[in-house]
C-alpha cells in the first residue's frame, strides 16, 4: 500500500516556471533552459510511489535533484505542477496551517547538518517537536528519554549538542525525528557528514531501528553502497529525471542505461547479488514415486550425472548420482532411498553470493536452494556464482 505518491513533479526556479514546463516535455535539455531562458530545473516531471513500513532511497551525484524533490514531499518547497500524496491527501493543495499540521504528525525530517538547537540539552532537542505538538512537559520528557534509549544515548539527555560527536549528534538528530512518533522519516544526506567508520555504525544502527518501528523512510544519497545497504528499494537521479528504480539486485543486473552502469560499476556484486537472482531449475525426483529405473532414465534424457531428491512435499531430501544408480541396478536393487546422499550445501534464496562462494568450492556438487520450509527452489552451480559476480546470466548445465 502506498504511503506517499508522487505524480508528475515539476521544480523550476525562475520567475516564470509554469512557462518553462513545455519546453521540457518537448525535450529541451535543463542546460539550454538555464542558458537561454535563465531558469534552473530541479526536479524534471517526476512519479514515484513509496510504500508503508518502506526504505526508499533516492540517489544521484550533486545537482540530480534529490534534495529538491525531498522537500518538495514536505513541501519545504512548492513544486511548480504536480501532486504529493500523503495517506491519499494532496499536500500542494492544502492550507498553510493544514501543512504546519502534516509536518507536525506525519513527516519528520532529519539534515545531513545535525539541525540541532545549540543552547538545549540534548533532552530538550529530542523532545522539541513534541514541545511544538503542545504535549504536557511530564509526557514529553519520558518520551524524549525513551528515544534517547532507543539511538543508544541514555545518560547524555544533560549535554549540550556540541559536547557530543558527530555521530552522536546525529543520533540525537534520529531521535528527535522518532519521538514525534511521525508515519514518513525524511532524511537528507544524513549520514553523509560523518567519518567512514561512524557512517557504518549509523546506517547499521538505522537498519536496527527500521526493523522495530518499521517507518517509511526517504533517504536521500550521493553514495551508492550506502543505498545499496540500506534501501529496499532505489530511484536514481540526473538531471532532475529518475533514470530507473528498482530493487539493488535489478539495478545492479539490469542497469537501465549507460549511466546507471556506469555508477555500478565497483560494486561488489557478490554482497548483494543473491541466490535466488542466480539460481538455475533443479531438475528432481520425488523420492516416494521414483525407484532406480525412474532415477537413471531420467538422468539420461536430460543428459546429467546427479539429480537432486526430494519427497511430495518438496521438501528437499538430497542428492543421488548415475554411478550410485548404475550400482542398485547391477545388484538388482529398487530401494532408491538408501542411496540418497543428503550430504548437501544448502542456502536460502536471500543468502548473498559471498557466502555462497565457499560452499561451492568445498563440494563436489551444486548448492541447493530452499524456502522456510526446506522446500526445493533450484540450485546454484560453480558457473552461476562466477557469472553472477561479473553481472552476467549463468550456464544453465546441470550437475
């Protein structure tokens, strides 16, 4: 279900925006429109929908326009045209005191610069939205001291803002943000201050955060592994367009031009790509219906040397090889089950290729795929995993 929808925004900058929109639905480039007509396009005709409990991560290098169309959800900046849903309610038509109303309930938005008020504790800071929501002092200070907890900063609510680190701040930032208890977390590069090390610890402590209080979440990036990491799902952005959105594994797979490519480029595919993107048909057996004769005509036709077993259920039961066959049959045996070598790597299908990589090595067999429920999904070969790291399809031979 969508939480927030975008439809067809327009941001232009200049003292006649409204006349510059056919210009750019008839193609002139953003850069002719400064040029000749002295008007900047942030945002360029863009839709997009966001989903309740969703990590939607917009992404582009400096002057794509993300941190245009971010406030343009909250309406920090009015679009030229078009329309910004909120649980179905059209944002750039509501009142000013409607909007006051939105951003004090619905959206909470945390900077890349901390925002925090220097002369308030740290106390104060997190419970100054709450303050703004009229909330008795009693109420808003438990609440304030329960987000202080819950970002790790218990014991700091008497410190001023610049006592704290950087990371820290931030965190008091995050905290701010949850205590108003907000549906929709905006957050404008606000992580991108912080040194290397404290990014990871963030972004961790997001992805933490995120799976208790499940918010729906814009989170606007210039770093592609960070939207790699923390996105469920991500548009990327030039020139005030979204160029393509998409699952990390859709991006990386199926880059939608030269220039997302490009961006992919030095991704480590194998922390992202997943056994379920490289995973190729299991030919098998159903261990209750098949005997030897079953095994090796089937192996046969298909040409392989070992197919995978499982009983009608699907759930999966093992391995069995046309030498194992060929022997119960040259001693006159039927009894498949005795034969079957449950002696098998297996994943699930969100097991990422990097932890595939040593259990294809260490076997002589490919790794087996399975659900929840041990349920055969398909298998993972040498060749897939190789093609999976260079962002290619795999073979689709069998064992």
């Amino acid at each position: 279900m969508s939480k927030l929808e975008v439809k067809n925004i327009y941001k232009i900058f200049g003292p006649s925006p409204k006349n510059i929109i056919p210009m750019l639905k008839d193609g002139v480039d953003k850069t002719k429109i400064l040029k000749k007509h002295r008007h900047s396009v942030g945002v360029n005709n863009v839709s997009l929908n966001v989903n309740e409990g969703e990590t939607f991560v917009i992404m582009g290098l400096s002057g794509s326009g993300k941190s245009t169309l971010i406030r343009c959800l909250n309406r920090l900046i009015k679009p030229t045209s078009g329309n910004v849903l909120i649980d179905d309610e059209d944002i750039t038509k509501v009142s000013s005191s409607r909007m006051r109303e939105i951003r004090r309930k619905k959206i909470a938005m945390v900077f890349q610069n901390f925002g925090l008020l220097p002369h308030k504790t740290v106390l104060e800071n997190v419970a100054f939205g709450l303050e703004i929501q009229n909330m008795p002092v009693a109420e808003r200070r438990q609440k304030a001291l329960e987000m202080l907890e819950l970002v790790g900063l218990a014991g700091y609510s008497n410190a001023l803002p610049k006592e704290l680190s950087g990371g820290m701040q931030q965190r008091v930032g995050l905290a701010r943000a949850l205590a108003t208890e907000a549906d929709i977390l905006l957050m404008d590069e606000a992580f991108s201050a912080l040194d290397p090390l404290i990014r990871k610890d963030m972004q961790n402590e997001l992805l933490a955060l995120q799976q208790k209080m499940q918010k729906t979440i814009v989170f606007i990036t210039h770093d592609l592994d960070e939207a790699l990491k923390i996105g469920d799902r991500i548009a990327i952005m030039k020139d005030g367009n979204i160029v393509q959105i998409g699952h990390a594994e859709e991006i990386l797979q199926n880059p939608a031009d030269d220039y997302v490519s490009e961006f992919t480029n030095d991704v480590n595919r194998a922390k992202i790509i997943t056994a379920s993107t490289i995973m190729r048909k299991a030919e098998s057996i159903i261990l209750e219906k098949s005997g030897v004769r079953t095994a090796a005509h089937k192996m046969k036709d298909l040409g392989i040397s070992s197919i995978f077993v499982t009983n009608k259920k699907g759930v999966f039961q093992g391995i069995v090889s046309i030498e194992q066959v060929a022997e119960l049959m040259k001693e006159g045996k039927k009894d498949l089950e005795s034969q079957v070598n449950a002696d098998v790597q297996t994943v699930a299908g969100d097991t990422p290729i990097d932890q595939i990589i040593p259990l294809v090595i260490d076997s002589k067999y490919p790794v087996a795929v399975v659900d929840s429920d041990q349920k055969l999904q398909g298998i993972v070969f040498k060749s897939t995993v190789l093609a999976g790291i260079h962002g290619k399809g795999g073979s689709n031979h069998h064992a």
